[in-house]
C-alpha cells in the first residue's frame, strides 16, 4: 500500500487537505533543528511530499536565500508538485528528486541539514531510512524527523469508525511506537545519531465549514489511512464511516466556519 503511484495519485488531495495541515508541524521543526539556509548550505528534505519543509524554508529565510534545497520523495507526483511550485514562485534553489528515502543514490556526507516529514512511520524499513539520512549527512550536520504524536482527527475518525463497525474504541492507531516521542529518540539513537534530543510541537490543522464533505471523502483514499485504519474496511463500511465522520466533526465545529484539529508533532533532531 505505501507504493510510490499510490501517493503521486493522491498529490491533489494532498495539496488540498494535508499541506497547510503539515506545514504548522514542519515550520515547528525547521525553528527546532536551529537549521540556517545560508552560506550556499545544502539542505535534503525526504519524502517531501507537496513541500512543506520546502515552503517553510522559503518563508523563513525568503525565496532567493543562499541555500541549495534538494526535495525529494519516491513519488513523481509529488517531486513534480514541488518543482511546479520552486518554478511559479522563483524559489531558485529549489530542485527535485525522485528517491526511495530506504535506498537514495545522493553522494555520503553531502549535506548540512536533512529533514523528513511524517514520513519514517510509513516506511517498510524505517532503521534503514534513519541510515541513509546519516549517511547522506556531513559529519556535525543534523538529520531532523517529525512524527504523529496526537491528532485531534483521530479520535474523530476512531469514533466514527467504531460507530460503523460497531467495534470498542479506540480503534488501534496505526504508527505503532512512533507516537511516542522517547520511541523516536530511541530510533535515532540506535541508527547512530548524537546529540538526539526532542520535543511536543502543538498545532492546529485547519478545515473550512464548506470542505467538511470533500475533505471527509479525501480521509479513505490517502495511502497512509488507507494502509492503516481502513485496511479492513470494505467499500460499504467506508460509505457508513464518511456519514458518521460528517457529523462527528459538524459536532465540534458547533456554530464556527472555520476548525482547527487541535495536533501534536514529535520533533526529534540527532547530529552525525
Ligand atoms: C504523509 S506524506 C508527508 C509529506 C510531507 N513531508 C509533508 O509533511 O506534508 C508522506 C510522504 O512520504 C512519501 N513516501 C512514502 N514512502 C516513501 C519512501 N520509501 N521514500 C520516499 N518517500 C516516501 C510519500 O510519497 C508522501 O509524499
């Protein structure tokens, strides 16, 4: 299910419903990791998806800033989004990739700054990802992850899920430990990064009254949920599920046009 054409199918949704959502969490963790782009510094993001990390540098450090971003991701779709974006809104340093974050064909100890995006929790073999980061890191440079810790979505998706398949609550979260900020330090730690240290980073992830509908429609075709919650869903549950999802979240909204999911980020930045 994480397959690479499975992701680049969903880049519109993504772009949509997930990128202003990501990049509260990413701007949190570019101010954690103390990464500067200056000094023409290579900073890699992987699994850049749409490009949060991307457009959290550029709106830190401004478009034209001294620093070489390489955004990658194993699906073309997505690296293609970024490289659209760099080009429409002159981020000239901005290039694109396509990598598999587990196997990259990037040179060893070639840069400064590596982050990856709510992404290792997904990947089959998240130790070898963890170790391609510090290979491709310079020695003294920083490898930064952000994870899942608590979403204000999953329990509304676990309540609606227990409604539809009558099951008690919660239903288990997929990410397994990599909720748990200690889990991720201990991750870094074994893969042989130094210096690991970490931190909660709260947010809210935005949604408009008017999206209610698509955005709830969205939620059974992204691959991560896909491979997770609602891999034992059949196509009839899933219909059940978006109707309860619907009122769930119009529950919580009460009399506002716009919501905030209120989120949790763990942030974990280990030196090479
Ligand atoms: C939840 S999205 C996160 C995207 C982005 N970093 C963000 O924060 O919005 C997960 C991303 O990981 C990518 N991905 C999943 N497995 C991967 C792998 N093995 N190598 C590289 N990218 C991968 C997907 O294509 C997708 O773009």
């Amino acid at each position: 299910m994480n397959d690479p054409d499975n992701w680049s199918d969903n880049m519109d949704d993504y772009l949509t419903f997930a990128h202003n959502g990501t990049l509260v969490f990413a701007k949190g963790a570019l101010d954690f990791s103390g990464v500067e782009a200056k000094n023409g510094n290579k900073i890699l993001d992987v699994a850049c998806g749409t490009g949060s990390m991307v457009q959290a540098i550029i709106e830190k450090f401004g478009p034209q800033c001294d620093a070489q971003v390489l955004a990658t991701d194993f699906a073309k779709g997505m690296v293609d989004a970024v490289e659209k974006r760099a080009k429409a809104d002159g981020w000239i340093n901005v290039k694109g990739q396509v990598q598999n974050a587990m196997d990259m064909t990037l040179p060893d100890s070639s840069f400064d700054a590596v982050f990856c995006v709510f992404c290792v929790m997904l990947i089959p073999d998240p130790a070898k990802a963890l170790s391609e980061m510090l290979r491709v890191a310079v020695p003294g440079g920083t490898v930064t992850c952000v994870t899942w810790n608590a979403q204000g979505l999953l329990p509304m998706m676990q309540k609606a899920a227990s409604l539809t398949k009558n099951l008690p609550a919660p239903v288990p979260f997929a990410f397994k430990g990599w909720a748990d900020l200690d889990f991720n330090k201990e991750q870094l730690q074994a893969a042989g990064f130094r210096e690991v240290r970490g931190v909660h980073v709260p947010g809210l992830l935005p949604l408009a009254r008017k999206d209610i509908p698509e955005f709830v429609d969205s939620l059974p075709r992204n691959p991560g949920m896909k491979a997770g919650m609602f891999s034992s869903f059949t196509e009839e549950e899933i219909n059940t599920f978006k109707g309860h999802m619907r009122n769930v979240i119009l529950e919580s909204f009460g009399d506002k046009e716009h919501y905030g999911f209120e989120a949790v980020a763990n942030v974990v930045c280990g030196t090479k």
